[in-house]
C-alpha cells in the first residue's frame, strides 16, 4: 500500500494511498481542517467522504493507532459469559470420531454437557441446529458449557 506526500503550496500537505479498489486521499490543511477524498479508479474524480478539525482528527488517529484500544490476539476463541459460562469455537478435525454422526447419535450434551448451539460450514451458518443435522470435516461448531465441558469436548472431539 505505497503512501504518496506532496506539498500544497498555501493549503498544506496531500497523501495519497492506495487502496486495492482505488485511491484514498487526505488532504491537511494549514489551519488543522482534515479532507479525506476517495478515488474508485485513476480515471475518475475524486469525491468528497468527510472532513474534520485537528481535535478530531488526532482522536481518530489515537483510536486507529491503538491507542485508545490495543486488540489482542487471544490464544483461544473463546468467550467467558456471565457465571463462567464459556462460548467457544471447535473444528472438526480430519479423522475425528464426530464426522458423519447427527447430533443426536453424538450423543454430545449427554456425554460432556456441552450444548452446541450453531455451526460454521464455510459461509454458511446453522443456527440452532436439530439432532438431525449431520456432522463434517471442517465444520466449525459453536459450543456453550462450563470450563470442564469444554475440555470433555475437546477429548470426545479427538477421540
């Protein structure tokens, strides 16, 4: 993504970027006002998306930096709910003993307690999926349980 600057004699400083659908333009001004134009294409003009002042400005630019915010990546997907409850999500790895059984056969809330209460399968999504829907490699399912269900589900998952 090369970043281009350039003096606007008068008017400040222009930066332009490109994007993978086109260009972004911001233009500072002098007086602190920020214009952030966009480009489709080097053929067409470039339109107007917003402006701001210098205030806001440098608290966008603080939340954009991480400032405000620094976002982790957490070393598991999952998701504590209130009383420890955890959401998680599950693959269903090449060879584990889940592929091709229906939920009911699973037999998964019996036998850890984990309730799966949706499942990923490339763009699409079950939700609420019955005990006829049938398992496969791949499919993300979303679970809902207690720590310690989830780790007995993590060993029926494996086998």
């Amino acid at each position: 993504m090369p970043i281009t600057e350039s003096d606007l004699p008068g008017v400040g400083k222009k930066f332009e970027i490109d994007l993978r659908d086109g260009e972004m333009i911001v233009v500072i001004h002098n007086t602190g006002k920020r214009e952030v134009f966009r480009r489709p294409d080097s053929d067409a003009d470039s339109e107007k998306v917003f402006e701001f002042g210098d205030d806001l400005a440098r608290t966008i630019g603080s939340i954009i930096e991480g400032a405000y915010f620094q976002p982790i990546e957490p070393d598991s997907r999952e998701t504590t709910l209130p009383g420890g409850i955890l959401l998680e999500w599950y693959e269903l790895p090449p060879g584990s003993p889940l592929i091709d059984e229906t939920l009911e056969s699973a037999d998964i809330g019996n036998r850890t307690g984990l309730a799966i209460v949706a499942i990923q399968r490339g763009d699409e999504v079950i939700d609420s999926p019955d005990a006829e829907t049938t398992l496969r490699e791949g499919d993300t399912l979303i679970g809902v349980g207690t720590p310690e269900n989830c780790e007995a589900f993590e060993e029926l998952l494996t086998g």
